[in-house]
C-alpha cells in the first residue's frame, strides 16, 4: 500500500516494476553523487545542474520518467526491498576496538562460514549419546583443543622450540605456525574450506605435518590415503570421502600419484596439489605454499573442537569403505590425556614409525603437539633407517608395531646404534609377542617398552603406563586409557566406550548396526582376557577363530610358535572353508632367507608344533609359502587378503 | 517570565533577537548554531521538503549542531558504537526548548523541526533534511563520508533545527570545508581512496580529489549503507522468509535464530540498536576524532587552556 492505495489502485503492475525499477533505484537517493561543493558554495546553477547526480525526490523522478509520484514511491520501495541484504549488518559485529575493515582482506560472511552439503554430511555423522557427551565435557576430557589453538600455543610460548625434526631440517613452533598459516591461505584460495574434506597422500615428512595442520587450521577434514594405494583405492576413498582435494606426490616412487588421481575425473576432486615436478592439471604445492596471505590475515574462522576433523579408512578399500570420522573432542582429547599417562613432556622427541596416514602415526604427532614437544620424522621405514633417526635425532618417544622393532632386534641394530636417549616404547598395530617385548626390555634397559590396544574407531584404547613392568607389559596392552572403559562381551569380545571413541562409521549403516552393542558399547571383534589388576590381554580376533567341526580355537599361540620358528620369518593361520568340518586351518608362512629351505613343509611344521605341545585338533592342514605377507601401515597382516586355496 | 522579558514587537531587534536565540541553544549545549538562509533552502530541498511545507508562514529555519561522540566511544567494538548517537536527543531537546523559547519571548510562532521520517514518503525519506539546514546555515560542510557534516572545530556532529515565522537575518555556509583533511588527501594520493572510503564495510563511498586538495567528486551507495545500518529493514524480510519456508524448521529457524530474535527484542523494547549507525568511516575521519573540539576531552583541555 501507498497512502492507503494498493499496487492496483495505484497502477502500478510487476511490467513497470521490471521496466523502470533499477532505473528509479538509480536515480533515488539510494545513489547519490556529488561534483564539487555547489551547496556550501550556493551555487544554485550547478546545484540545478546536478540535482539528478545527488539524489531526486520520488515527484522529481516521476516527472522526469513520466510516472506518478506515488507509482515511483511503490516501485522504489519494491526494488529497495528487492536489494536489500539482511545479513550485511553482521559485518559490524566483527569491527571496532582497533579492527577495521580491509577490503582486501574480506570475505563475505555467508561464504567464510559457508558449508558444502558434503560437509554438512558429515557433521551430522558426528551425532553422540548426550548423557555421554555431558559426562566427558563435565570430566573435562573434552574440552575445546583444536591443532590450530595448540599450535598457536606453543608457538607464542616456546616458539623456537623444535615442533619438526627431519634429518638435518628442524621446523620451530614459530616457523611452523607461519608456514601452516600461508598453506591454509592458499587452500582457502582455491576454494577449499571449512568442512570440505581433503585428502592427503604423503609419507611422514615436513609437507604432511604442514598441510595437516593447515586443513585443520581451514576446519576442514583430512582423510588418509596409504602410499601403497593406487587408482582402484583412490578412486574408492576419494569418492566415498568426496574428498574436494588431494595433496600428494607428482611421483611416489614411481606411481604417478597427482596424474592418476587427475585421471580419475572424479566429480568432487577438485583440486589435485602435487608436491614434486609440475604435473599438468595440478596445483603446485610450493605455490599454495609460498602464497603471501595466510589465513590469519584473512580472518578466517577458527575450528572448534566440535568440528570434524579427520575421516579415517579402517577397510574396504574396495567395497564398503568403513570411513571413521573424528572430531577433536575425540581425537585430542585421547592424545590430550596420554601425554600424561605415558609421562612425556615438552622436552620430548617423539617419533612415530608407522605412517602418518594411520591412526597410531597420528596419534604420536597429536602428542607432540599437546606438549609442545618435538615431532621426528621417518619419512619411509627401514630397520636401519628407523635406528639410524632415533639416535641421530634423540628420540625419548617411539611409537612403533612390533614388527617394526622385531626387524631392528633382529638386525640386531640396538647394539649397532646409541638409542639410550629412548624412556619409552609404545607397541601397537598388531599382536605383540611376548618374547620380543622381553628382548627389546633386555636391550633397552632404561626404556619402558609398554603396549596399547587401539583401533581407528577407539584410538588409544587400552595401554600400560610407565612403571608397570616388563611382566604385565610383554604380556598385556594394559588398562583402558583416561576417558576410556572396556569390558570383555559374552563372547570374550573386548568392547570399549568413552571420550575417544568415535561416534559411528560415515556413510554405511550396515556397519553401524553391527559395531555398536544395544547399549552403546563398539565392538572391537578383539578376543581378550583381564587379569585381576584390571590389564587386559589380547587373544585374538573373533573373526579368526577357526571352527574345526564345532570345535572352536583360536590360532594367536600357534601363530605365536610359528613366528618363532628359525626357518619362518611370518605365519598366518585363517579359516579355509570345508564342506565337511566346516572350516579347516590353513596356515601362510613367509620363509626366512632360508626361504628355500626343504624342511618348511606342512609335516615339518606340524612336528614342530606338535613338539611344543599344540593338540593334533589345532594342527593346519593346508600350507601356503608365500613371499610376503599383506600388511597394514603398521605391518599388520591383512588376514583377508591371503589367497586362500582351492578346496574340494 | 516577566512582561519586561516579552519583546516588543514594535522594538524587535533581529539581530538582538538572533543573538538571543543562539545563546540559548549555547548555552543548552549546542556546540554551534546559525541561521540558514530560507530562500537557499526553499530552492535547493525538493518540493514536499522544503520548510514551507512543513510551516507555511516560515521566515526562519534556526540549526544547531551538539557534540557527536565522546572521545572514548571511538575505541569501542562497532557493535555497541551502534548504540551512540543516531536519535540523538539532546538535540531535539534543545530545539524543541529553543521553539518554546521563541514562542514565549517574542510571541511569535516557532516549531521544533521534526526529525523523523515522511509518513507519506516512507522510511528512507525524511521530513526535512536536517543536514541541508546546518549546512546552509554555515555549521557544518558535506564530507567525502556520504556528505556527513564535518566541522572544522567541532568534527562530527548531531543537528537539529527549529522553524519560526521570526525574521532573522541568515548566516553564511563555511567559507571553507574542511574535509579532505590534509593527511587523507595524502592517503588518497597514495592510494587513490580516502580513510573513510578505504574503510567503509559495505564500501559504499567513492569519489576523487583534485590537484588542490579539494573534494572533485563524491559517490554514495545509499542503499548499501542503510543495509548495514538499518536494521528495521530487515523486519519485513524475515517475515516474508518466513512465509516462504518451505518447512516448519525454516519457519522456526526465520523467525527465532538468534539474530532475528534480537531483532524482536529490539522492536518490543524500541532499542536504537535497530537504527544503528555504522560509524566506521568517522571513526577513521581525523576531522571526526581528532577536530580541536571533537570531543568533551578536548573541549574542556581547550577551555582550561583558554
């Protein structure tokens, strides 16, 4: 209405508003323009000259146009509503008290806070029980650490700290903040942002920690890839992550990792970053990298620990990916609360062996960053290689598989190399043998060697603690973490629950209906047994469990004997169908140099089995030789991969 | 009031009259006030704007500018700055006592200028335009800022006016204008933009400078501007948002996010938040922060001094 008149009594029709609207917008004081000073100066002939520049009155317009006043008053109204930005008023609510605006520097408040529906996705995944969520905020296990708050940290407090060591290469806190920062800016610049999941394929070095933290610094969500995978993965975790970027190598190692992922054309890759030669099609790193505005500058919003910020694949490489997302309630707060447990401080260098691209690698660069300590790189690993970088870079700290100190005993390296300045071993990523946990005891004698049970889905779950012992320590992953309770189900399945664990598997319901039990407890589908002292013992894995004909055994111990055999470097032993039993046990072996050696046989196995005292019920009946067994980043055998014989 | 206080119309003096006028909106905390001359203003504000429209008999439109901010509001988060100012009231006040004033020692008609919006015109058109009348009247001179009144001494400023059919001799507008100030010509000639353009979060003003220091050409994004400062706008909107959500969440979440439910407490409780001004081109003005007598520190420095 216009003085009590509506549009049709007006004459006004949705033609003229279209017709004249920006037109009367325009020349309304909604645009005003001023040349010279003719008011101050009542210059009356240049203030008629110009009347139309500064603004005209809605009878002025009309009568310029040839409408009513009263039509140019309802048109103008119109288009002053059509034009208006509601939302504009919340850029004051950032300036003041010495902060100005900076053209240059803005990003419009919708876009910096803008979500893709991928990323809103995901954060709905991250839905907890909330009596739950209120019990670890009230314990303080979750609180609001993000990587980009700790880094800020110790970077104003101990920034010329060492936060990255990789061989000669030490990054301080100061140097590594600068650098995330320009890193995230460049991200941001290509359109990357909070939420947007972005993938990395790299091995432990400088650029993995530094584009990690800048994802997390964008609160965005880094997914992993192993360096072992190649298109088929790619094409897999990329696509079920709908990752929006890859940062990776031109070549790893011969596998043209940028140019196979550009080849993909998947629709949500957007941008592939390669580290390495220019690959055509790929963002260069070191550009992104080297940009000169980082995101601080550009006020980009800060995570919080409510955001996810990792997406993790456990399995299913191929076939119905099991991606664990995380956010830092649940990721730091584990690491949070194990740097005191392990009793590590700021002065310490810890180092992982394992990838970066796996939960345990994480895990140990979460620790660093809680502390302010140190972070040593292996960028590849070797046994000599990993003993050559402890005593060059004084490790305190090694997060290792067993398998990865098992090669180092074996080569005999702990005598080869000075590793005094180690206090702490943490073992993790497969089952540890008793044995070579009172070996690596016997050769680091002022080092604790300590296990931890843990899984993507439950991080650190269950570990000792300095001070244990050898005795529980080679023979149990310990007791549940700070935030953490496990129990042992019906079945003698190790089932956990509390500030670490996960909130349920993105994207596959099917997996989220068989992890969880009905009151809330995930399933690890690890056998385990407690002592009285409350440590927990790993026995095996559920699925393992052979059923000879409704007899049910578990092969850990004989798996356990066969590694220990001279002619065997590794064993598995897995189910193999049988239309009679059922199942029968079907044992892999992968010789030692001796490889060739004529007595690995299945009789001779079995003798030697059958000598230790093993029933003649859990004797294999099948023996493959294999080269090399399938392992996990952390040298664990994929049991699933074994190419299981043909049988009658 | 006693009778020797009633003039006599017969020994009016106008320019006595004037003087007496003046002092008083002085003396209530006017920073400055003069008379603008009627005839400029009848040519210069548009038909339906113009003092006579408003009081037919009108010989004489008196302005009065009071102080803008304290020196310490420039410092605080733009957000409670919105607060400061924009329906400033003591202004009014001192018109509306001016009118009184005029009324009861001449006896003759006087009205306190209304300084609202135009029932007819709707709420981006004023009655008058307060700023053309301090500006003819010689206490204020239009800045780069959207043609925000600067004074040389005082800086920024709330106007106010009073209309009486008194005849008093008008003043001059200001020989000269203070705005560029000499270092935002020296920012401009650096980097093409004044303070107040390069800071303006909505980037509604533009314009250029001659080779004499001088304002050339001035450009404001009106519309722009009032999308940062006035909020009622947005009232309508979010209704119509809310009738257009395709669901009872959207409806809730148009109607009760948090900064639509401020707004509801800002209507229910007539806040000026709703209005609020955007002060972020003054607060970078060196006329506006810095003027000799820009602020309540200033000024009583200046008088101690005196």
């Amino acid at each position: 209405m216009a003085q009590g008149l509506n549009r049709r009594q007006i004459g006004v029709t949705t033609a003229m508003i279209d017709s004249y609207g920006e037109l009367i917008f325009e020349m309304s004081h909604n645009k005003q323009s001023r040349r010279g000073d003719p008011i101050r100066e009542l210059d009356f002939d240049a203030i008629e000259a110009t009347r139309h520049e500064r603004g005209m009155s809605d009878g002025q317009i009309g009568e310029q146009i040839g409408l009513s006043e009263m039509q140019v008053m309802y048109i103008r109204a119109m288009m002053e509503r059509r034009r208006f930005h509601t939302n504009h008023f919340q850029r004051l609510l950032e300036l003041g008290g010495g902060k100005r605006f900076r053209e240059e520097r803005f990003t419009a408040h919708e876009e910096r806070f803008q979500y893709h529906d991928d990323a809103l996705a995901l954060r709905d995944a991250m839905s907890f029980d909330p009596a739950r969520a209120r019990h670890y905020s009230e314990q303080g296990w979750w609180n609001n650490d993000t990587l980009s708050g700790l880094l800020a940290r110790h970077a104003a407090d101990r920034g010329a700290a060492a936060a990255v060591i990789q061989g000669e290469t030490i990054i301080s806190y100061a140097d590594l903040l600068h650098r995330v920062d320009r890193l995230a800016g460049g991200l941001h610049g290509l359109g990357l942002g909070r939420g947007d999941v972005i993938a990395v394929q790299l091995p432990n070095v400088e650029e993995y920690v530094i584009s990690y933290l800048a994802i997390a610094r964008l609160g965005a969500v880094m997914t992993t890839l192993y360096m072992p995978h190649r298109e088929r993965e790619f094409e897999t975790l990329l696509g079920h992550s709908r990752a929006r970027a890859l940062i990776c190598l031109a070549d790893a190692g011969g596998f043209p990792a940028a140019q196979a992922a550009l080849n993909l054309k998947l629709p949500k890759l957007q941008r592939v970053i390669a580290i390495g030669e220019p690959v055509t099609g790929a963002v260069p790193f070191e550009d992104l990298a080297g940009t000169s505005t980082g995101a601080d500058s550009l006020d980009l919003p800060l995570p919080v620990a409510a955001d996810p910020m990792l997406l993790l694949y456990t399995s299913g490489t191929t076939a119905s990916p099991k991606a664990v997302p995380h956010n830092s309630h649940t990721m730091l707060g584990n690491g949070r609360l194990g740097v005191g447990a392990h009793q590590l401080g700021p002065d310490d260098v810890i180092m992982s062996a394992p990838p970066f691209g796996h939960l345990f690698g994480l895990y140990a660069l979460h620790m660093s960053l809680h502390n302010g300590a140190a972070n040593l790189l292996l960028p590849s690993f070797t046994p000599p290689d990993l003993a050559a970088a402890i005593e060059a870079g004084r490790a305190t700290a090694l997060l290792a598989a067993p398998a990865h100190l098992a090669a180092c005993l074996g080569l005999g390296l702990f005598d080869k190399h000075d590793c005094s300045a180690l206090k702490i071993v943490i073992l993790s990523g497969s089952a540890v043998p008793e044995e070579m946990a009172r070996a690596a005891s016997a050769k680091l004698p002022n080092c604790e060697i300590t296990q931890l049970w843990g899984m993507t889905e439950t991080q650190g779950g269950l570990y000792c603690r300095p001070g244990d012992g050898i005795e529980i320590s080679a023979t149990s992953a310990g007791r549940p973490a700070p935030g953490a309770e496990a129990r042992i189900g019906e079945d003698g399945e190790l089932q956990v629950r509390g500030s670490m664990l996960f909130p349920g598997y993105f994207d596959n319901p099917d997996a989220n209906a068989a992890a969880f039990t009905h009151d809330g407890w995930f399933r690890s589908g690890d056998l385990a047994a407690q002592d009285g002292n409350g440590n927990f013992a790993i026995t095996g894995r559920i699925k393992d469990i052979i059923n000879r004909g409704g007899v049910k055994y578990n092969p850990r111990e004989i798996e356990d004997l066969l590694d220990s055999h001279p002619a065997i470097a590794q064993s598995a032993i897995v189910p193999m169908p049988d239309k009679i039993l059922g199942e029968r046990a079907c044992c892999f072996a992968v010789p030692t140099d001796q490889g060739g050696d004529p007595e690995i046989s299945l009789d001779t196995l079995c003798a030697y089995l059958l000598g230790h005292g093993i029933a003649k019920t859990k004797l294999p009946e099948h023996l493959v030789l294999l080269d090399e067994m399938p392992l996990t980043p952390t040298r664990k055998i994929i049991k699933g991969r074994l190419p299981l014989p043909e049988t009658g | 009031m006693g009778d020797d206080d009633v003039a006599n119309a017969t020994e009016f003096d106008a320019r006595e009259a004037k003087k007496a006028i003046l002092d008083y909106c002085l003396g209530k905390g006017a920073l400055a006030a003069g008379v603008a001359d009627l005839d400029a203003l009848e040519r210069i504000a548009p038909p339906g704007h113009r003092p006579s429209d408003i009081m037919p008999k009108v010989k004489s439109v008196i302005s009065l500018g009071v102080g803008g901010q304290t020196q310490g509001a420039w410092a605080v988060p733009a957000k409670a700055m919105g607060y400061f100012g924009s329906t400033e009231t003591r202004a009014y006040t001192i018109s509306y006592g001016a009118a009184f004033f005029i009324e009861s020692k001449y006896q003759t008609p006087a009205i306190y200028c209304p300084p609202d919006m135009d029932n007819e015109k709707g709420p981006r058109v004023p009655l008058q335009s307060l700023k053309l009348h301090a500006e003819v009247a010689g206490i204020g001179a239009r800045s780069l800022a959207g043609d925000i009144l600067l004074h040389p001494e005082f800086g920024y400023m709330y106007f106010a006016s009073i209309f009486t059919e008194l005849d008093l001799p008008p003043d001059r507008p200001m020989a000269q204008n203070p705005c560029p100030a000499p270092s935002c010509v020296s920012m401009y000639r650096q980097i093409g933009r004044t303070p107040c353009q390069k800071f303006c979060p909505v980037q509604c003003l533009s314009g250029k400078i001659d080779e004499a220091g001088k304002q050339a050409e001035m450009h404001y994004d009106m519309a722009a501007c009032a999308e940062i400062s006035q909020q009622y706008e947005a009232v309508p909107a979010l209704l119509a948002e809310a009738m257009a959500a395709e669901d009872a969440q959207g409806r809730e979440e148009a109607l009760f996010d948090p900064d639509n439910k401020m707004l509801w407490y800002k209507m229910s409780v007539g806040s000026g938040g709703l209005l609020a001004q955007c002060f972020e081109c003054m607060r970078v003005c060196p006329i506006a922060t810095k003027a000799p007598l820009a602020d309540p520190i200033r000024r009583s420095k200046a008088k101690a001094e005196a």
